[in-house]
C-alpha cells in the first residue's frame, strides 16, 4: 500500500483557530518555530497567533488547484510532509515549478514525489505505438512535489521543484 503526502496550505487563522483550539489539522510557523496541531488540540502559549502564519491540512490531489498552472508558480506558502515521516518539502508563495508533461501511447512513470531528479535523470518513460521507448528528462535539477494524471485523457504532468 502506498501512502500519500500530506499537504498543508496557507489559510487565514479563522481557517485553522477557533477559540484558541485547532479546528482541522493544521501547522503553525512562527519565526523558525512549527507547531503541528491535530483538530481539537490547543494552541501552546507561547505562539504569537499575531506573529504566527497558518497552513490547513488539504487533500493532497488538490494540489495543483494552489498552482497557477500558466505561469507554474505557487499561489500559496504549502508544506508536504512525504510518508517517511521525516522529510518535508517547503514551497513558498511565487516559487516556479517545473511543469512537465508526460504523454505518449503508453506512459511508465520513474520518479515518485519527494525524488530528486538530475538534469540527465529520466523521471519517466513513453514507448510509441512503434514501440520505440524515449526517456524524457528535466531541464534542470529539482524535487518532485507532485504528478497530476490528467482525468480526460491518460497523460501525466510531473510538477518539478527546481534547485537553485
């Protein structure tokens, strides 16, 4: 069984707090301090609620709603928190993803979320109705943080966080 990511998306307060008590799962980032909240728990004291910045726990697979899919840059501040338990991936507000369609006769994906992938890395494969197999490889260097199957069609599009 393969778990999924979980996505926490910036919201205002009201959409995390209520009476000084998490209304859903939600994270609070307060200068370099996280504080992961389940819904019911309460706020410690000393979280400037002022100071603090509010991301709510989303359904992972409406990531791509918080991408301006034009432009491919966040709309809002996220924070996956990938399966393992232990490794997040930050995404700021403004930050360019890569968007890279996969489409083809039939498509293998290579690459999961949170795999870092190397310009001369595949991150999928497409085979022809020839039965040729072509590797497609990103521009540059970045993390996976997501990959939209596209419902109306059978096609993929890796959303890829570059590196600096």
């Amino acid at each position: 069984m393969e778990r999924m990511p979980k996505l926490y998306v910036e919201v205002p307060k009201e959409g995390c707090i209520e009476n000084n008590k998490a209304s859903r799962d939600c994270l609070i980032i307060m200068d370099n301090v996280e504080v992961w909240l389940r819904k019911g728990e309460s706020v410690p004291e000393f979280v400037d609620i002022e100071k603090a910045k509010f991301l709510a726990k989303e359904v992972y697979d409406r990531f791509y709603l918080y991408v301006d899919r034009l432009e491919g840059r966040m709309e809002v501040d996220a924070v996956l928190a990938l399966p393992d338990g232990r490794t997040r991936i930050y995404l700021k507000k403004g930050d360019e993803l890569l968007l890279l369609p996969v489409e083809g006769f039939s498509k293998t994906l290579i690459a999961n979320v949170g795999n870092r992938v190397r310009t001369g890395d595949a991150f999928a494969a497409v085979t022809t109705k020839k039965g040729e197999v072509h590797y497609l490889k990103p521009p540059k260097t970045g993390t996976v943080v997501f990959i939209d199957e596209i419902t109306n069609r059978p096609h993929y599009v890796y959303y890829i966080l570059p590196e600096e």
